[in-house]
C-alpha cells in the first residue's frame, strides 16, 4: 500500500509541476480538484490537469478506504511511510498536495 501511495504520489508532483502548479499552496489544490476547472492551454495541458485531478482524488479515496479497513493508526503508519519514500525520492513533503506529517503528528 505505501508504494502505491508513493507512485501516486510521485506522478502527481510531477503533473504538478509540469503545469506550473504548487500543491503545497491550498489554492492550487481547490483549483486542481475543482471538477469545473479545466486548466491549460492545448489538450496536452488539459489532459495533464484531468490527470493530476483523478490521481488527487483515487489518493484520498484510497486512503479513506485503509482508514475504514485498517484502522487509524495502521493508515497513519502507511501514509507515513510512502512520504519518507516520496522525500526519499528527491520532493518536498506537500509537493504532492499532501503533507501527511502534519496532519498525523500524533503517529
């Protein structure tokens, strides 16, 4: 599971940056996760906006789905997990719209 999250992860850094977007910053991820937002400028752009949209969102219901089936802390120690492998791999935590040691501080 945490080297699913990690590849997402990964590719949605990379769409982000490739789009000139900063998904540590809240207004870039409402704009990517805005389903009326069709961002760019060509059908390749517009093809990478709906791609980093559907990778943001099968991240969070995938990790939705852990915290209902494995519970709190096992999802936390997960989520944890693919972004010291993300961190690992040359990115900033948040980079991918998701910095999982703030909001699990507590693990």
């Amino acid at each position: 599971m945490a080297h699913s999250m990690h590849t997402i992860s990964m590719r949605i850094a990379l769409l982000a940056r490739m789009l000139g977007l900063d998904l540590s910053r809240e207004s870039d991820v409402r704009r990517v996760l805005d389903p009326q937002s069709d961002e760019g400028d060509g059908a390749r752009q517009r093809l990478r906006h709906q791609e980093l949209h559907a990778l943001m969102l099968m991240r969070y219901s995938l990790a939705s789905r852990c915290a209902l089936d494995m519970g709190a802390d096992a999802t936390c120690s997960i989520l944890l997990d693919a972004q010291a492998r993300f961190v690992r791999s040359g990115f900033k935590p948040g980079a991918s719209g998701a910095d999982v040691s703030r909001l699990f501080a507590r693990c």
